[in-house]
C-alpha cells in the first residue's frame, strides 16, 4: 500500500485578516477518508459557493457520502 503527502490551503475571500490554513496529511491513496474528501471537494470547486464552510456543513448534513456499491464489501 503506497501512501501520498496532500497538501492543502485555504483562505477565505473577503477576509481582512489574509489568514491562510494550510494542512499536510500522509494518507493512503485507497483510504475511505480521502474518497471522501475527494467527494466533497469535487463539489466544492464545481458549485463554486461563497461560504464554503456553510456550503460543507450543509452538504455534510444533506448529502452524506457513502461508498460506492463496487466497493462495498458485503
């Protein structure tokens, strides 16, 4: 199992203060939780929204992810 470094920032439009979080995460490509984030974030960058944490949070709520059916193992 091979494992990656993801490394992310994000700062928030309209903020004064110019603050940036950054986060650097080993993972494994094939882990349940990266999909996850892939999910959500590939909502993100498609929809576009003006308060993305209200936006997750939100998504979060309505549309839970869940893994797909191939890879579920029964």
């Amino acid at each position: 199992m091979s494992s990656s470094l993801l490394s992310s920032s994000l700062s928030m439009p309209g903020d004064p203060s110019g603050l940036t979080f950054t986060a650097a995460v080993s993972y494994s490509k094939s882990s349940e939780v990266v999909n996850c984030l892939e999910y959500y974030f590939k909502k993100v960058v498609t929809d576009k929204p003006d308060d993305v944490v209200k936006y997750l949070l939100e998504k979060l709520e309505n549309e839970p992810w869940q893994k797909p059916e191939e890879e579920k193992k029964e």
